[in-house]
C-alpha cells in the first residue's frame, strides 16, 4: 500500500506547505499558538562520549564526571519539585481523639497506606542528600588534591559544581519551610509505630535518620559545611566557582533568567560555604583570590533572587550568616535595606520600549525579507546568515532581560510585602499574601507588568514565526564559524607550534581539528604547509571549507570548547603558575579567545526553540505554594484577587486603560505559562487542577466585565451621538460638561475568535455577542418597562430610547452579529406573536384611564395639559423594573442630561408625543388604539351622556324664544337664566355630565391629532411618505429613467417592469397564495397606492363611525311640528348644549375653576362634533342662547351684574367660545367635506313654498 | 606512522560521516518544524472560519426562529 516517496519529493512537499494560504482574519494580540509544539532535543548529556577518540583523554574522563554530575542534578531537581509541591496529607486524615475510638486501628492502617509512598519519596529524598553531598565533596577533594591542583579545571565543570551548590542551597531552604513535611512523617511515623511496621533495627534507624534529616534546620548545609572543612584547600576550588560566576556576570554570559540567578545564588552560597573555620573569606579577599567588592555591588543591585517557585531569598542573608560577618560588616553595603533602581520598573520602562521598538523594527526588515525572498534560488550567504543569528541571539538576550526585570521586581516585592500604613488601601487584617501581591503595585506599575509582558509575549510570536529561519541561519552560521575556525584559523597557531617544537600545545590543537572537523574531501589535505611548520606558498595555499546546515553536537562543542580553554585559560590560583596560554603566541591567542567567546552561545542557539521559551517563561508569576504553606493550611487556595495574573487582567478591564485595552489577554497568558510548567516540570495533576480551576473562574469573569464594558462604551457613545448638540453647547456655558466616553480599543479584542487558552480555544467574539445580544434585549426591556411606569408623555423618552438603542445596535453590528433591531424590538415588545405589543397596550391604557378623564386641551397651543384637580382615581402603574445606568443611556451623566429633556416633555401632551406614538405604534397599533377609542366613544354616548341628556332635556323649558333687540342685554340674560334655572342648577352639570363630554372630546381629538402627525406636512416627521417610498418597488411603481437619444421610454419602462415582475406583491400572491390572501394583497395594494392621491382620511372615517352612535329619538326629538324646523322648541341637543353654554360662559368667582381650567376645550369640541354630526350646526350657529346675548349686547354694550353674573365678562366669554365652536365646526366640516364642496349646500336645500299670509291664504 | 594515518583518515571519514548524518536529521526536523508550523496555522486558520461560519449559521438558526414566530399564532411550523 505505502508508495515510497523520495526524500527530495517529501522536502519539496513539505517546502510547499508554506505556499498555501491560510487566511486568519483576526489580530494577532496573543501568544503564539500552541497548540502543537514541536522542539527537538539532541542533547545527549555525553552519552557519546567514547566515540570521540581524538580527544584527549584528560576531558573525556571529564566529561564522564560532567555526565553523572548532570543526572544528579536532575535528580536533585526533581527532589526539588517534590518538596516544593508538597501539600500536607495530615491535615486531611481524621484524628484519633482517644484510644478507645474503636476504628483507631482502621485509621492508622489508613494513614500508612496513604503516607507510604510519600514516605518512601522522602527517604529516597534522605539518601540522594547523602549521596550528593559525599559526591560534591569526593569531586572537590579530586579537584583539590596536590597534584591536581596545579591542573587545569573547566569552566563547564566549575559551573556544574556551581550548580550543585546552588541545589543544596535550593534543597535545604525547600526542606526547612515546608513544615507540612515533617507533620507527614510524623504522622506517619506515629501509625506505623502503632501497627508495629518498622519493627527491624535497620528500618528503626532509617526512621530515625529521616527524622533528624527533616527536623533539623539546614540540616545539609550543616553536613556539606563539615565535610568540605576537612578538605584541605576547599576554599581554592569554591573561590575559583565564585570568581567564574562574577567573569560570566561581567561579560553577560549568560542568557536565560534562571541561568543569571543561578549565578547569584552560587556566589552568595559559596561564600557562605567558604567562610568558616577554616577559612576566611575576608582574607582571601585580601589575598585578591575573590573579589568581596564586586561581590558587593552585584548584591546592592539584585537584592532577592529566586529560590524556587515563590520563595526568595534576600542574597545579603548569606553574607549576614556566614560566622565571620559580625567583624566585617562595614565591608558590605548591600545588607543595608536601601530599594535598588532596577527595582523601579517605571524607569525601566522607557529604556525597554526604546529597545522593543528598535529590535522589532529590525526583525520587521528581515521577516519582510524572508517573506519576499522565500523563492529566493540561491541560499544564504555567509553574512546573511550571521547576521540573523547575531539578530536571534540579541533577541533572546532582550526577552531573558525583560523577563529578568518583572521577576526580579515580582521576587522584590514578595520579600518586601506592605501593610496599612505605606498603602491605605490595604486593610489592617490583609493576609500575607495579599500584601505580597495584591496591595504591593500601584497603578503604574501594574500597566508597567503588562506592558512589559505584552513586549516579551509579542515579541516571542514574532520571533517564533520566523523560528525555522532563524533555526537554518544558526546551523549554518555555527557550522561556517566552526569549520572556518578548525581548518583555517588554526592553521598559523599550527604552524607556530610545529616549528617552536611545542608538542604539548601541537597535540591539543590536532585534537580540536580531528573532533570537529568536516574535511571537504572527508580527508585532511597532506600537503598543508602550516603541517610541516612552513610558511604558504606565494600563491596563497587555498583551502575550501564546506558549507552544512547542522551545528555540533553537545559532545563535540564541549570538547572542542574545553580543549581550547585548556590553551587560552590564565586562571588559578596562585599554585598554577604555568598555564599553556604564556607560551602561545598573541596572535594566535587573540583568535582564540574571540572563537571561544563567541561560541558560548552556541549551545542556547541551536536550541533556539528552548532557549525562547525559557526566556519567556512567566509561569512562576502563579505559583504559591511557599505562601499556602505559611497560611498553616488556613487556605487550600488563594482567591483570584490575589493571583497575579488576574490582579493585572483585571487592572486593565477596571481602569479601562485604551492604550492597555489590546493588552489584555497577554495577563491572560500567564496562566498557559503556569499550567505548562505544572504539566511538564511539576508534574502535578493537581497544580495543573488548581490553574485550570482559575483560568475557569477568571475567564468567566473576563468575558462578563469585558462584555459588560462593551456594551456600556458603545451605548454611552450612542446615547453622546444622538444627545442635542444645543443642549450640549448649553450645558458648556453653564460650566456643566458632559464628555464624550474617551474612545477605547475594543474592535481588536472583538475579532478574536480564536482565544488559545490551557489548550482549549475560546471563540471571544461569540462570548461577547451572546452578552450583549442580553444587555441589548435587557436595555430594550427596561425603556419600555420604564414607559409602563409612567403616563402617556412618556413616550417621547422612550422613543429617544429605541432611536439611542438603534444606533447602538448599528454600532455594534459593525463587530458582533445581532439578532435584528427590529427583531429584538419586538422581542421586548412582545409582539413578535402577539397583534398587539406592550406599548400599544400601554398607550391605549393610559388613554382609557388618565388620558381620556384627566386632561384639557387647548386648541389654540393644540396641547393637552393635565386638569388642575383629578376626576377620576389616581391610576396605578406597575413598577420601573430594576435598572442600571447601562441599561438606560449608559452613563450617569448622560442618564442625567436626557433626565433633564425629557423632563420638559411630562407636562403635556402635544404633537412630540402624538409623532412618538405614530411612529412607535405604527398602522396597527392605531388602527386598534381608535377601534378601542371609538368603543368608549360608543359607551359613552350611548350610555351616560344619553342618560343624562335625556335627564337634562326635561329640565329645559319646552319653549325658549330669542327675545327682542329691545329688552336689552341685561333682561334678555335674566330671561335666560330664569328659563334655564333648572339646567343651571342641575348638580352634576358641571361634573359628570361635563367630564363624559371631556372624555368624548378627548378621544376624538386623540385621533385627530394622531392622524395629523401621521400625514401632516408641517412635522417633520414622514411616516406615510416613507412607506410609500419603500412600497413602491413591490407595487410596480418604478421612476421615471434616463432616456437615451433614439431609445423608447416606453420600451425601457416595459424592461424594467419585466426585471422587477417578481418583486411585485400583487401578482405573486395571486399566484402563489388562497383567494382569501390575493384579495387582502389586492386591497392593501389599492389603499397604499391611492392613499395619498385622494386624501384618504382616517379621521372621517371616524366621523362617520360616531354618526352612527347617533342616532337615538333622544337626539333629534320629535319632528318639527311646521314641518320646516323647529325654532322655540327646546327638543332636539342644540337646544340643550347652548343651554350648557349659557353655564359654562358665565364668569366664575375668584377662586373657582374656570370650564376650561377643569375640562378645556375638550368639552366644546365633544358638543360641537356632536352638534354637527346630528346635523344641527346651523340652528345651533343661528339660534343659541349665548350668542344672542352677545349681539344684543354689541349693540347696546350694556354693563350690569345679574344674578351674580357680571355681563359684561359673560359677554367676552362668549365671544372666546363663539370663535373656539366657529374653529371647531371649520375642522370638522373640512374632515367631512361639507364645506369643501360648493354644490353640496345646494343639494341638500329643501325647496319649501314660501310662507303664505293667512290672510291672503283665505283670499287665494 | 603509516597505520597511524590510516586510523586517523579513518576517524576522520567517520566524523565526516557523522556531520553528514547530523545533517539529514536537521533536515528532517526542520521539516517537521515547518509542518508543526504549518499545522498549527492551519489550526488557526480553521478555527478562525470555522467561527466565522457558526455565527453566520446561529444568526439565521435566531432568524428562523424568530419568522416562525412572527407567523404562526401559538403553534409551530412542522
């Protein structure tokens, strides 16, 4: 089946790979994915060895003791790990309270099942102590011995010894902290010493060991301390450790964060190790074998390094303990408790940008190189490819000193926590930790941690998408330098010694060539001159190196770079005099020692991969267990605000930083780093447990504050939008300001669909849209809930609200998909299966019960106003549901200065709230708010109004005359008042039947106004227009086209109409839906096309609605008796209404209410209507009691007080209403055509023969 | 000295060998890396459409939804 592929076929495959395009729409504000992660190690810690024979056998045999040194480090580091992670067991078993417990035994059979293998890792833990110590101390007596001492020692090897120091240190601070270790064992110990488990000597006394191991304090260092003391001249090979790790800090060889702190602790602790009884540091200081001073400076400047995880150590402790300081304290300067400046990352910082922005410009030139060259033909030149590798190396140098600097800071600041009296935002009662980190940055420096985390986490994506580049470069570059350096560069000191006859150094620089070198043949050439001691030939003698793409391997680089160090090395003490490097010539020397320098970094480089990560490692940002283990196990875990990683995520989401906004899923990142080391270097299920269990915790948190916050910004930005700029400017004079929100970076944060965290991948944007697909129903909810709690002028508020929640609905669109506008606003409407929504309901409500029987219009400022005192009971309104500033305008401020406009619009309504509820009740909604209205409408003239005119009607006198001009306005008025007593005192007059008038008037003009702020030009708003505008592509109206010369309008138009066929409504239901269907199309088609061309009006159709509720006996009374009209007799409703405008013209006493103040020209209106629908507006006009008061008293202009009623201001009463009824009939007969046209009068004439004379009756 | 030579072109042919060796597994490793690359790109890449895909799908699922609504009275669309 497998068809055999050639290995240029698969690398070309593989080469191809990088040509497919692989779109990814979002911006990369996170660290690099990982979701697979490949890093191959070749590392083979000396196993080969023995294959390189050309070495000298003095540092294969080194290399042997480097190897084991190495896996006893390892060891050492997983004993650490253990001890690091140990969590009490204990604390968890149940106690014995007596001995009579009767599971006493079940308990302790338990207990020692459970601590058994626990146990077991801790006397390995006893042994491998011994072991290590008694090794350390074998190699230092090896190294010290007479003999030896004049050797040569490598600096790998000092290093590794170093190292070693530097784990004893590590194992025994782990050991004495972590008390729940020892509780362990001894709880062990008691259980198994019941059930009789260590019933040998051998194990009474492994036991007993184990104890003292783990009970007494610095129990290794002690052991170590004693040993080495009996090792004559053990300070000589410390020292030499000491002064390596100064050279290496002098020189910066170092590169990752771990390897620099390592150095630290092996000075501190060796110093530590050399003072004592039998030796002095301070003397050997004074002898210059180490330099106590440089020391010193180092210490002041790095004050706290990294023990393990979070527990530091303050260097100056070392010095403070070793026996010999008391005396020389002076000599120290770093002891003294002064913050160091590279404690001060605000000042940092600036240094640190300068250096992104340089290195990032520089790497943008090569990756934009490497993507326009990728075809490139011919590879890499030499320089090219050092050039990249140089740019690799100060990379990772960069990162490893960013990364140095927020450890070094995080480590500083764990060991100086605060308290109440440096920050007063921390309580008195703070715990440790707490202080440690959650009260310890201020602002700055928190921003300060981000920045520089969000500089190293960019900058590691950048340089790992470039890794496989860097990755060849390196190889190449290493390989050329190499090979360069082995087959030419060591030719002249070849030469040099061949003929100087110096075997020694001549063997040593052979074997460097034989273990490295790639021969372009596979064979030295024989006839090299420099072989012979000769000079080259005049024509140059030419050797050509080859070119790979492979570096050393682990072995042959530590050879070739110890076998080198032997010849160039000048150190030691006092007793090695004679190095190699004297008899060199300084030429040769100076070549050297550039080659060995440089190719330091060689084994970072070509685990460039590693090294990056390593560089980049943050996860100690989140390890506690130094800290849970003080709390004595108060705390199984810390709560998130106390975790550094949330601590600066939530920094940024609470202070809503813009610059920091984009930042925020680098904090995030923290935790990937912390569960990637639990999983790979702990080990521990449960640690990893613990940061999955946050991460659950923090993100949820996240994704609620962030979408919150979205939602918040773009409403608020909204609502500033559609805020009145006048009132705005207004507000300004005034020295009040309403912000803009300050613009923020969400947009980038919004695109993420790809969130890579613990391994799982969050689509953020679709997080953030389920959120604020909620806040925005929600908000939704809360104007129209806030609508039903309040009256009818409401509703401008809350069309301001949809219209402030439309735009930020538009706003949003543009980054996350939502649900349609109108959908949602249905939604919150409930209308989206209902007829009718909550607005609808609410408004017909409010009309029923405050509208209708609480307000008086005023036709002059067509507004209603509310009556001075209510009529009717007070209504009750369902509560505003709960809300939030976000959920109304977004903001305080701007919740505040829409308070204060719309406040102008609660007391009255006018056409602002007549255009609100047009356009938010829409054809539907009104359609049923009038059905309803002309229901009461209905129920009140038929039913009380009826009644009481029935009522009111036998009150009247059967006949009322005009009198005669003569009598004089003042007689003609107490005529009427001596005639109409019965009405005028009638008790409910001016109540009930007044108020069921109003109520009718009120209705109708609802329906007035609402059909005027429907089509009326004068307000701004469209409605109707609008809708044409948009139904007229599916009703076949297509505009007018742009002809071209010799093209048919006709013929276009036809064209156009065929293209649009199947848009058209009409046809497509008579096709496609029931006859029921088509015919409804058919009419809605009729109605839209020819509403406006005929004017057709809602309001007459209204009109003629009342007529029909009209039409009781009651109304017209009995026919005329002359057959022509009545005249005197007081039975049909005019009669009766200007009997009633008799009552509300006469003037009212000081502190009454006026008609109008109580029911407005509401009441006026219901009897005008009335009076013209029942077709008795010209004998009202003609005939009316009041109005010929008034002519009577425009002729005589009499002035007199009748009954308590002054004339003369009856008389201006009047004239008011006389003008009011002559608008209202103008109204109402232009609604119902029957003034518009001319002939209708003529129409309904009734021709009578002219009245005859009874005396030429007779005579005829 | 002869035998010497012969041993040391020996060695020396073997360590060639080793550097030739050293290098087809740089070869294949740096292959590898850039599939792991071209993987994890491809990872993205799909996650990123993928979402883009599921929000589209889920906007018309709520569109469904709710034109369902909008015309049935009570009952739903079988």
């Amino acid at each position: 089946m497998a068809t055999s592929v050639t290995l240029e076929d698969a690398l070309s495959n593989v080469d191809l790979l990088e040509d497919i395009a692989l779109p990814d729409q979002q911006p990369c504000i996170e660290p690099p994915p990982a979701s697979i992660v490949y890093q191959a190690n070749f590392d083979t810690n000396f196993e080969d060895r023995t294959a390189f024979v050309t070495g000298i056998a003095k540092f294969m045999e080194e290399a042997t003791v480097h190897a084991k040194l190495n896996e006893m480090l390892e060891e050492g580091d997983e004993y650490a790990v253990m001890l690091y992670t140990w969590r009490s067991c204990s604390r968890a078993i149940p106690s014995i309270k007596s001995n009579e417990q009767p599971n006493r035994v079940e308990i302790y059979e338990k207990t020692v099942e459970v601590l058994e293998p626990e146990v077991t890792k801790l006397v390995n833990f006893m042994y491998f102590q011994k072991r290590a110590v008694d090794w350390f101390c074998e190699e230092i007596k090896r190294l010290c011995h007479q003999e030896r001492r004049r050797d040569f020692v490598s600096e790998a090897h000092l290093l590794t010894l170093g190292k070693f120091i530097n784990m004893f240190a590590v194992l025994d601070a782990l050991k004495n902290m972590k008390s729940s270790v020892k509780n362990d064992y001894a709880q062990y110990r008691r259980a198994a010493g019941f059930l009789k488990k260590m019933a040998d000597p051998q194990s009474i006394q492994e036991s007993q060991n184990l104890s003292m191991v783990l009970a007494n304090h610095d129990k290794i260092t002690n052991t170590l301390k004693e040993k080495l003391e009996t090792i004559p001249g053990y300070e000589e090979i410390l020292a030499d450790v000491i002064n390596i790790c100064l050279t290496y800090l002098d020189t910066r060889m170092y590169v990752t964060p771990e390897e620099k702190h390592v150095l630290f602790k092996v000075m501190g602790f060796g110093l530590y190790l050399m003072d004592g009884s039998q030796s002095n540091i301070y003397k050997l200081d004074s002898k210059k074998r180490i330099s106590l001073s440089k020391i010193d400076k180092y210490f002041k400047q790095l004050q706290v390094v990294t023990l393990f995880g979070d527990m530091q150590i303050p260097l100056y402790s070392y010095i403070t303990k070793s026996p010999h300081y008391e005396e020389n304290k002076s000599r120290w300067t770093c002891t003294a408790t002064n913050n160091s400046p590279s404690y001060n990352i605000l000042e940092q910082l600036q240094p640190i940008r300068e250096e992104h922005t340089k290195y990032i410009s520089e790497l943008a030139r090569h990756s934009n190189e490497v993507v326009t060259t990728a075809q490139k033909d011919s590879p890499r030149t030499d320089e090219e490819n050092k050039e990249l590798c140089d740019l690799a190396l100060r990379g990772v140098q960069l990162l490893s000193s960013w990364t140095v600097q927020l450890m070094e800071l995080y480590s500083w600041k764990l060991v100086h926590p605060t308290d109440n009296f440096s920050n007063k935002d921390c309580p008195k009662e703070a715990e440790e930790y707490e202080r440690a980190t959650r009260y310890n940055y201020d602002t700055d420096e928190k921003f300060a941690f981000v920045e520089v985390i969000a500089m190293i986490k960019g900058l590691q994506l950048l340089m790992s998408r470039m890794e496989s580049v860097f990755n060849e470069a390196i190889r190449r570059n290493i390989y050329a330098d190499l090979q360069d350096f082995v087959q030419i560069v060591l030719r002249e000191p070849l030469r040099q010694t061949v003929k100087k006859k110096k075997t020694l150094i001549k063997s040593i620089l052979t074997s460097i060539r034989d273990t490295c070198v790639d021969w372009m043949r596979g064979m030295e050439p024989t006839d090299d001159p420099c072989l012979k001691g000769e000079k080259d030939p005049k024509s140059g003698y030419q050797i050509h190196v080859p070119r790979r793409n492979v570096g050393p391997s682990s072995t042959q680089l530590y050879m070739v770079r110890t076998m080198l160090e032997s010849l160039i090395a000048d150190r030691g003490g006092p007793s090695s005099k004679k190095t190699l490097r004297k008899e060199m010539d300084g030429m040769a020397l100076t070549s050297l020692d550039a080659f060995h320098k440089q190719s330091f970094f060689y084994t970072h480089l070509l685990n460039f991969s590693e090294t990056l990560q390593k560089c980049c490692d943050l996860s100690q940002l989140w390890f506690r267990e130094f800290y849970l283990e003080l709390t004595m196990g108060q705390r199984i875990q810390f709560p998130i605000e106390m975790s550094m990683p949330w601590i600066l995520t939530d920094h940024i989401l609470e202070t809503k930083e813009p610059s920091m906004m984009e930042y925020v899923l680098y904090p995030l990142d923290l935790y990937n780093d912390s569960a990637h080391y639990a999983l790979t270097k702990f080990r521990k299920q449960f640690l990893y447990d613990e940061v999955e269990a946050e991460v659950n915790l923090c993100f949820d948190q996240f994704v609620y504050k962030l979408s919150d916050q979205i939602f918040t910004y773009y409403k608020a930005q909204a609502a500033s939008i559609m805020l009145d700029k006048r009132f705005r400017a207004e507000c300004a004079q005034h020295g009040i300001q309403i912000p803009y929100p300050p613009a923020n970076r969400y947009e980038t944060l919004l695109k993420q669909r790809h969130v890579q965290i613990l391994g799982r991948s969050v689509d953020l944007n679709r997080l953030i849209t389920q959120r604020i697909s909620t806040a925005m129903q929600k908000s939704l909810d809360v104007a129209i809930g806030r609508f039903e709690s309040g009256d009818l002028t409401g509703i401008v508020e809350l069309e301001c609200l949809t219209e402030v929640n439309r735009l930020t609905h538009k706003l949003l669109s543009e980054h996350v998909s939502l649900m349609d506008f109108e959908a949602m606003f249905r939604e919150a409407n409930h209308n989206v299966s209902a007829p009718y929504g909550r607005i609808t309901l609410h408004v017909f409500w409010e009309l029923n019960y405050d509208f209708l029987p609480n307000y008086c219009y005023n036709n002059s400022t067509n507004r209603f106003v509310r009556a001075v005192f209510p009529l009717s009971q007070e209504v009750n309104r369902e509560r505003a549901p709960p809300n939030t500033p976000q959920d109304v305008y977004g903001t305080k401020v701007l919740n505040n200065a829409y308070g204060h406009i719309y406040n102008l619009y609660t007391g009255f309504v006018g056409s602002p709230h007549f255009r609100a509820i047009s356009h938010l009740l829409g054809y539907q909604g009104i359609a049923v708010v009038m059905e309803e209205l002309l229901k009461i409408i209905k129920s009140l003239i038929q039913g009380s109004i009826r009644q009481y005119v029935k009522t009111l009607m036998d009150s009247m006198p059967k006949i009322c005359k005009l009198p005669r001009f003569d009598y004089g306005s003042p007689a003609v008025l107490e005529y009427y008042y001596a005639q109409l007593q019965d009405i005028i005192n009638y008790p409910e007059l001016k109540t009930e039947v007044f108020q069921s008038f109003r109520e009718v008037g009120n209705a109708v003009l609802f329906c007035l106004l609402c059909e005027q702020s429907l089509v009326s030009t004068k307000t701004p708003s469209q409605e109707e227009v609008r809708d044409l505008l948009h139904a007229a592509p599916f009703q076949n109206i297509i505009p007018r086209q742009y002809v071209k010369e010799g093209e048919k309008p006709e013929a276009k138009m036809k064209k156009l109409e065929q293209k649009y066929q199947a848009l058209q409504v009409t046809s497509v239901i008579e096709k496609l839906g029931t006859p029921q269907q088509a015919a409804i199309a058919r009419e809605g088609d009729l109605l839209t096309k020819e509403r406006l061309c005929c004017g057709l009006s809602m309001f007459e159709i209204i009109l003629t609605r009342i007529k029909t509720f009209l039409e009781d006996q009651i109304w017209h009374g009995p026919p005329p008796a002359n057959g022509v009209m009545n005249i005197d007799e007081c039975t049909e409703f005019h009669r009766l209404w200007s009997a009633m405008q008799i009552v509300y013209c006469m003037p009212v006493g000081e502190n009454e209410f006026t008609v109008e103040q109580c029911f407005g020209d509401s009441l006026n209106w219901a009897g005008c209507l009335m009076t013209i629908l029942l077709g008795q507006q010209r004998r009202f006009e003609a005939l009316d009691f009041a109005y010929h008061i008034l002519k009577i008293n425009k002729a005589d202009l009499k002035d007199d007080v009748i009954k308590g009623v002054n004339l003369r201001r009856m008389c201006d009463r009047i004239r008011k209403f006389q003008i009011l009824n002559t608008q209202i009939f103008a109204t109402v007969n232009k609604y119902l055509k029957s003034g518009d046209a001319d002939s209708l009068p003529v129409e309904h004439v009734r021709c009578f023969q002219p009245p005859i004379h009874q005396s030429l009756a007779s005579s005829c | 000295m002869a035998g010497g030579r012969d041993t040391g072109s020996a060695v020396q042919r073997q360590i060639q060998q080793d550097w030739a060796n050293r290098e087809y597994i740089e070869v294949i490793t740096a292959s590898i890396k850039k599939i792991t690359d071209f993987l994890n790109a491809f990872d993205m890449s799909c996650r990123s459409r993928l979402a883009m895909l599921n929000e589209k799908l889920t906007s018309l699922e709520r569109r469904i939804e709710y034109i369902e609504a909008r015309v049935t009275k009570g009952e739903t669309l079988t």
